[in-house]
C-alpha cells in the first residue's frame, strides 16, 4: 500500500516513520551520535543532534522507498533521474572482464538499486536479514530486479557472473570483524575494513567503479554517480587500497551526509582486542 503512494506523500510518511524510530531506538540513536561524533568532531553539540534527527527521517524514507523499488516498476521514476559518469562503467565493461560497482549503505539504496536496472543489468550482493518472513520478501523482490541475488559469502558466484562480462553490485562498508579485514582510516578513525574487493579483483580482473546515489529535496527526484574505474587495483597493499576506497565513500557521504546509515556500529571491531569500541562494548 505504501509502495503505491505518489512521491511526495510517500516520503512524508517515511519522515514520520523515521522520527518514531528516533523518538523509540534510542540505542540506535546513541549509536549514531558517537558515530558522528567520532567522524564529524568539527560540529557543535546541537548540530550533531540536528543531523542524528535528520539520518533517522532520511533512513525512514528510505525503508518506505524501498517498498516503492520493490512492488513499483522504477520505469515510473526514469524522468526524476539524473546519471552522472554513466559513461565511465560502460568503458569499464567493454574491457570484458566484468565490473564491481562498489556503494555505499545510503538512505536510498533499495530503491536506487531497481532504478539502476533501467540503464543496466546488474546483480547484488546481500547479507541476509535476521526476519525470516522480511528476507522472504526482500530476497524475492529483489530476485525479480536483478540478474542474480547472491550471498556475501558466495565469492564463487561472484567470480562466475563477472567471468560472463556482468555488473556485479555490493557494499563495503559495514565491520565484519577482525578475519578478512585490515584497519584503514575512515573520517580519520581507524577502521576494521573488508579486503574481499581486493581478492575478489585480483582473481577476476574485473574492474572496479565506485557508486553512490542520492535523494534530491521535496521528491524533485535522485542523483545517480558513477566514478572512473578505479586504476591500478588492486596495489597488493590491502592498507592502501582499504584507505582508497574508504577515502573515496567519505567524500560521497559527504554530498548528504544525513542519507548515510549511521545507525550502524561502523566502528564495532577495536584496535586492540579485548578493548572498548566506541560503542562502550568491550569486542576481541
């Protein structure tokens, strides 16, 4: 039902939505202040709370977008969007060897993520969610808007769909822990950072284009950027490329930074094991 919604009023209802969870998450509240608190130490107290207030009402309409980008055809939203460097992944699949669209977890992912497929055919990355009755319907809507759904651990599928020259799509900024990760600065805080991209370009030769995707004020529509194929990745240094590519999302988070999701522990995994993140949660 909400899916159906015209954009405006279907926006409305994700701000209201977003400014309950604000109002009752008050773990996840907490979780975003120290996030930007960590991140953003330049703004006052009172702009800090301002932005934590305004990522809930930006994540909000993005959980009721996403209803749109799954039930809605997104042919409905081809005139409200804008590409930006939609040329630079062409040029990187005329290399023949597959793509990996690197993004973000932008307010706006599920729903830019269909509006995508009206220029290209591409396949997602997911870790499945822990609601087995909201995974169903994730995992099936999305099955119908792309070529393949496949697991984050499922890195020979990956390998065999960039093998047949196509997009492959997932992001690489959530903290998995210790296994498969370096540290690398993120908003100049040490940052567990997965270095699967890597292993996964190094074994496929695929290139590798960096993507984010954003919502433009009173549903005026959305921005979608591509950036040039990323060169000489990856370096063999995973500390390096780690700090590129987290370099590289900080500067699009900061286009918007109020459609970034930071409810989540980004920071989870210490330094030091046995040591308190962030959070206060002592982690190995």
């Amino acid at each position: 039902m909400l899916s159906g919604l015209p954009l405006r009023l279907q926006q409305f209802c994700g701000r209201m939505i977003g400014l309950l969870a604000w109002c009752v998450l008050r773990k996840r509240a907490f979780i975003a202040d120290r996030n930007l608190a960590h991140c953003m130490p330049e703004l006052s107290l009172s702009e800090r709370k301002r932005l934590v207030r305004r990522s809930f009402e930006s994540n909000g309409m993005g959980l009721v977008e996403s209803f749109r980008g799954w039930f809605q055809n997104p042919e409905q939203l081809r005139s409200r969007v804008t590409t930006h460097g939609l040329e630079h992944l062409h040029a990187a699949l005329e290399q023949g060897k597959g793509v990996i669209l690197l993004g973000g977890h932008f307010s706006t992912l599920d729903l830019c993520g269909a509006i995508t497929t009206l220029f290209f055919p591409a396949d997602v990355v997911q870790r499945d969610h822990s609601n087995p009755l909201f995974n169903h319907i994730m995992t099936g809507s999305r099955d119908k808007m792309y070529g393949a759904v496949l697991s984050k651990r499922d890195l020979k599928g990956m390998l065999r769909r960039l093998k047949q020259n196509n997009v492959v799509w997932f992001a690489i900024d959530q903290d998995n822990g210790r296994k498969n990760s370096v540290f690398a600065p993120f908003f100049g805080q040490p940052c567990a950072t997965l270095i699967s991209v890597m292993r996964l370009a190094r074994i496929s030769g695929a290139a590798v284009v960096t993507y984010s995707h954003f919502r433009r004020p009173k549903a005026r529509g959305y921005d979608l950027y591509f950036q040039p194929a990323l060169e000489n990745f990856p370096s063999g240094d995973d500390v390096a490329d780690a700090s590129l590519l987290n370099q590289i999302l900080e500067r699009e988070i900061r286009r918007a930074p109020e459609q970034y999701l930071w409810m989540h522990r980004r920071f989870k995994t210490p330094v030091e094991p046995g040591t308190q993140n962030i959070y206060g949660q002592r982690r190995d």
